[in-house]
C-alpha cells in the first residue's frame, strides 16, 4: 500500500512510498464545477479515467446551485422527477427536482424554477423574472410524499424577495387596492399586504433545509440587489431603487409574518428567496457544500484515503474565504490527507498552500489560448493536467521504491 511520510505541518512537502503489496492509492476526487465548461460529476470522471492504476473514489460536488439536484441523487441512489411547471419568464415549461424513496427527500434548486440559464437574455431583467416555478417544485414534492425537502439556493435570475414562490405556494400580494398583484412584472414598492390563509398547510409538517453557500442579507450594499442584481439585468443606475424597493417589501414581509429576517445570513440568497423561506417557514440554513459532505459521508472516505483531489474553475484569495476545495482541503487536513488542486486558473502565483494542507494547485491551461477556448476544450485540458500529475507521481513512486526510473 501507499505511506505518506510528512512534515510537521501536515503537508510542506509529501513523499510517497510503496511498501510491499498492493501499490495502489486510494483516492478521493471531489472538484467542483468548472463554471460554463464542466459539472462536478464530467471533471471527476475524466480524473478517474485519467489514474487507472488507483483506486479512485467520485464524491460530486454541489454548493446549492447548479448541479445540485443531480449530486444528491447520484450520492444518496435517488431519481430525477420530470414535470411541468412555469419558467421564469411566466411560461409554461419542463422542470426537473430529485427524490430519494428510502428517506422520504426531495431536492429542488431554484435554479431549475427561477434559473438564470432559463432567463430569456432578449428580456434581461428582474421585473420579468419570478419564481413561480420553484413553488410550484415543492407543491410536487409534497404531493409525492416530501418529509424533508432540500432547496439548493443559487443560479437565479430572480429578484423577487420570493413572491413567485409564495404565490405558487398559495399566498396572495395586494396592492394599496387590495387587488392581487399579477405574477409579473414584479414591483415589490407596490406590496402592502400579503394574504396567507391559503398557504398550503403540508408545509407546516415539512423540515426544510436551505443549501446556500450564500450569506448575504437581503438589503444594503452587500444585499440581493446590490451584489447579484446586475448580473440578472440591472442596470447600476438602478440598484439603490430596487434596494430601497426591496426594504419596503422586506417591512410588509415582517408586519406580517413578525419575523425579522432581512439581516439573517442567507436572506439574500437567490434574489431574497432565502429571506422568503425564512420569515414564512422554519427551515434551517446550511452550507451547500457541508450539507452534502455530511450526507455524503465525505469525511468517512477522506479518512481512509491517501490522496485527495479537489479544484474548481478559478482559484484566488476569494477561495480562501471557504470556497469549495478549502473546505475539502481542512477536512483532509485533519486526518493527515494531502490534497492537490487542478485549476482552470491560479491566480497571484499560487503553486501551494501548506498551511492550508494543499500540496500542489495546478492549472490545467497549457498554452496560450482565450477564455472561450479554455471553457469549451475544459474536458480535455482537465485530462491531460491529470495525465501529466500522475506521471510524475509515479516518478516519485519509482524513486522513493529505489528502482531504477527509465
């Protein structure tokens, strides 16, 4: 099998070893997505199928946006539902959430309901974008049976502060006429009351747990609308109106409910969806990524490993803020685990993090090319990076054997 020989601060360097017997490692992969070129699941694979000479174990990786639903019933043997429901454009459409039969569990994102990708570019902008279709998701989801319902909150092109799924749910927003509003356009500054003696009641029975890697507060400078509302079609010239809309709404939303939940970490997550959650049910607010290493049992196979591999599409000092492979790369820190990173991109000149128990980052771009080029060739750079990694691995292998290396 393989030793790692260590230095004192668990990964300054890392000397490996075969013993007599079986001279394979176990590895643990789990890199997250490549934004726009690959999913946690395709990058994964193309490392297990570039290191055949070990035993590597797949752990996907799903922070709650993208790519959750598919991680989760991947991990714990669920299925994908298909049915309809209403895009975020307010038409109709196909819609896809995950169910696990043994533990009763549905998991939906918001961004297949209310989902950027979905968003029609020709129309760009919050007011015509609602979230009608993630309620209308857990509607199913109780109808098939839900006793816990996970709702990854990422990937939206909503600003809505949640109505559209309250609406789907069964709440009705009146204007100062008390006539209900229409599900779109959405004009938060026009809510003054909000009925809900027909939210459904399953929901009151239901444990909700929201996986967001998200902690903002619904309003301010670091709220919904100013730190994710331009990318969804705001323009800057709008942000401080639709902020101030956004904190009328949010004090109809208290008076109402007698929560005050706009300051809760995670209330601005998904366009203030997380803040909706918050203040009409008791749910709980977990990291996307802790959620799914406990489900998973992530740190059970990191344990028993002698390698790990993380990485995502960018890595740079906002990673270090407890992205993705941080978080791995600590957890397999704590068992003595060294971890390398494979990149799209490094920045500042990062080649190692010892402290942070990350032996090697490694970008996978091999020659000049644009960012287009990157993302679309993104498979294939990712395989050869691996390819190279582990032949100089074997390399040491060969060394540290006291072989003869030709």
């Amino acid at each position: 099998m393989w030793t790692l020989l260590t230095g004192p601060h668990v990964l300054p360097r890392c000397v490996l070893r075969i013993e007599k017997g079986d001279a394979q490692m176990k590895i643990v992969t789990a890199i997250d997505s490549f934004k726009g070129s690959m999913s946690s699941q395709l990058a994964n694979e193309i490392v297990k199928r570039n290191v055949p000479n070990h035993n590597v174990d797949i752990f996907p990786i799903a922070d709650g946006g993208e790519g959750t639903v598919e991680v989760f019933v991947e991990l714990e043997d669920g299925e994908i539902i298909s049915q309809p429901m209403t895009s975020v454009n307010n038409r109709p459409d196909k819609g896809h959430w995950g169910w696990v039969e043994k533990s009763r569990t549905a998991i939906i994102e918001a961004a297949e309901g209310a989902g950027l990708i979905k968003a029609d570019a020709a129309t760009l902008h919050p007011r015509n974008h609602t979230s009608f279709g993630m309620g209308e998701q857990i509607i199913q989801a109780l109808d098939k049976g839900a006793e816990t319902i996970i709702l990854g909150l990422g990937g939206t092109a909503t600003v809505d502060g949640g109505i559209g799924m309250l609406q789907a749910l069964g709440c009705v927003f009146c204007g100062a006429d008390r006539e209900p509003l229409p599900v779109l356009p959405i004009d938060l500054q026009s809510v003054e009351d909000i009925d809900v003696s027909g939210m459904d009641p399953r929901l009151k029975n239901t444990a909700i747990i929201l996986a967001s890697d998200v902690t903002n507060p619904l309003c301010g400078l670091q709220g919904a609308a100013y730190v994710f509302g331009e990318q969804k079609g705001l323009a800057a010239s709008e942000l401080a109106s639709y902020d101030e809309a956004m904190g009328h709404y949010r004090n109809v939303v208290e008076k109402v409910t007698g929560r005050n939940e706009g300051d809760s970490a995670g209330a601005g997550a998904a366009g203030g969806i997380g803040f909706a959650l918050l203040s009409f049910f008791d749910c709980s607010f977990e990291s996307g990524f802790e959620l799914l290493a406990r489900r998973g049992n992530l740190e059970d196979k990191i344990k028993s490993a002698d390698l790990v591999i993380s990485g995502e599409g960018r890595f740079d000092s906002q990673s270090l803020q407890g992205k993705v492979p941080i978080g791995i790369s600590r957890m397999a820190k704590k068992h003595r685990v060294p971890t390398v990173l494979f990149v799209g991109k490094a920045e500042d000149g990062l080649i190692s993090l010892p402290e942070e128990n990350i032996a090697a980052i490694i970008p996978i771009v091999d020659a000049p090319m644009s960012l287009e080029e990157a993302m679309t060739n993104g498979p294939r750079l990712l395989g050869q990076a691996v390819e190279r990694a582990f032949q100089l691995i074997g390399i040491g292998m060969e060394i540290s054997d006291g072989s003869d290396y030709e």
